[in-house]
C-alpha cells in the first residue's frame, strides 16, 4: 500500500488518468484538505491537469486493519510552505489494492 500511496503522490502517476483510475475504486470519495468532496471523475480529471514537479516528503506511516481486506493508512506530508495529515483506505485485491477514500487535513503552522 505505500507504493500505490506514493505513486498517487508522483506527478508522473498524478497525470496519467488511466493509472489514476487503476488505483482509485469506482465509489472513491475524497474531502481535500480545503474541505471540498472529490469524487473518482472529478479526481482524475483534476490530477491528470497538474503541472507536476517533485513528489513530497513523508513520514510518519501508521497502518491499521479494518477488516481482512480493508486497511487504514495514515501519514504525514511535508511540501513547501505546507505540511498535512493524510489519511487513506486501501481495500486489498487480487489485482492489487484499490483507495477507496482519502482525507488531508493541514497542519497549521
């Protein structure tokens, strides 16, 4: 499941739709750390929009499962000028895991 997080933070995945929605469930939800609900359409199309530029720094990994195929992962996000809490459910496949739901929350400074 990092990998596939970690992937979803690379610019070179974020503007890819076809790899973005390989990765996120048909049912996908987000609330942005601005607090707007992305859906999965919204999302694709938003991230395959991006400039791009440098994955950012991550620490603070903490995974919990839910169920047998249901995990939790929350982390931490170091960018400039900005850091955020992030937290993702990754349901486990057979074709590798699929998001479900992600949140950012922003650290204040």
């Amino acid at each position: 499941m990092v990998d596939a997080e970690l992937a979803l933070l690379s610019s070179d995945v974020r503007t890819d739709a076809g790899r973005v929605g390989a990765l996120l469930a048909a049912d996908f939800a987000e609330i942005g750390a601005s607090g707007r609900r992305w859906l999965r359409e919204d999302t694709i199309v938003a991230l395959s929009k991006e400039d791009g530029g440098p994955a950012p720094e991550t620490s603070d990994w903490l995974f919990n499962e839910l169920a047998p195929d249901l995990v939790l992962v929350n982390y931490r996000i170091i960018a400039p000028g900005r850091e955020s809490r992030r937290s993702s459910i990754w349901q486990l496949s057979g074709a590798g895991p699929v998001l479900r739901f992600h949140q950012g929350t922003v650290v204040p400074a």
